[in-house]
C-alpha cells in the first residue's frame, strides 16, 4: 500500500512540475524547461514512455538549436534584426509608464531579445569559452 501511494506521489510531483514548466515558460528566464525536464525525470522512475522523452530531449536537444539558429548568414542577420527589433519594443514598452501588463511584457520582450541574440551565431558558447579560458599573464 505505501509502495503504491509512493509511485502517486511521484508520478503527481512529475505531472505537477510538467504543468508548473508550461505554466511559467513564458516568463522571463529559465523557469520552463529546467522544471518540465525535472518532472520527466520524476516520471521516468515509473513510466518507460517518459524515460524515452527524457532521453530524446537530452540528446536531441542541441540538433534543434542548430536547426533554428543556422550558419547561414543571411538567418543571422534576420536574428540579429529581430533581436533589436524586440529590444526596441522592450524599451517602448517601458518607458510608457502606462500598465502593469507593459512592463511585463516589456520584461518578455527584454528576455527573448537576449535569448536570440546570444545562441545567435554560437555567441553564447563562444562567451562561455572566454570565460573558461584562463587569463596570460603579460
């Protein structure tokens, strides 16, 4: 009976942090997918199909950046558009001073437009690069 009301508890914390994920995706950092991957890998205790999911998107996960963000450089020019575009309705949004559903979407704005604008051209992994090489010493 306590074996039964364990497997509940965690196939529902599972499901519960899935629909926390969704729920909190849209909001400015990465809140969505830490949260849908964790309550997939409680699921995958019990649950083959959920094991075969969570494995998917660990290991798949990095073709579909590349599939999205191409080096192609026409693409990134678009990005790099689309990244000041969203930049500039983020500040438009915040200096209104109107409603409280502006400055949030104002901060979504902000966040999507540092989101594109570092995993654009690989810009994200070439900064991580930097700052894991050490220092030369002059």
């Amino acid at each position: 009976m306590t074996s039964k009301l364990k497997r509940i508890g965690i196939d529902a914390g599972g499901y519960f942090l899935i629909l926390l994920g969704i729920a909190s995706g849209w909001l400015p950092g990465p809140g969505g997918i830490p949260l849908v991957l964790a309550g997939l890998s409680l699921l995958s205790i019990h649950n083959e199909w959920a094991q075969r999911l969570r494995d998917y998107i660990i290991r798949d996960g990095s073709k579909f950046l590349r599939k999205l963000f191409p080096n192609n450089s026409y693409i990134q020019i678009a990005y790099d558009a689309l990244s000041l575009a969203l930049l500039g309705g983020a500040i438009w949004f915040a200096l209104r001073h109107a409603a409280l559903w502006q400055y949030s979407l104002a901060a979504i704005l902000l966040a999507l437009a540092i989101l594109v604008a570092c995993f654009n051209r690989e810009r994200y992994h070439r900064l991580k690069r930097r700052l894991r090489k050490p220092r030369q010493q002059t």
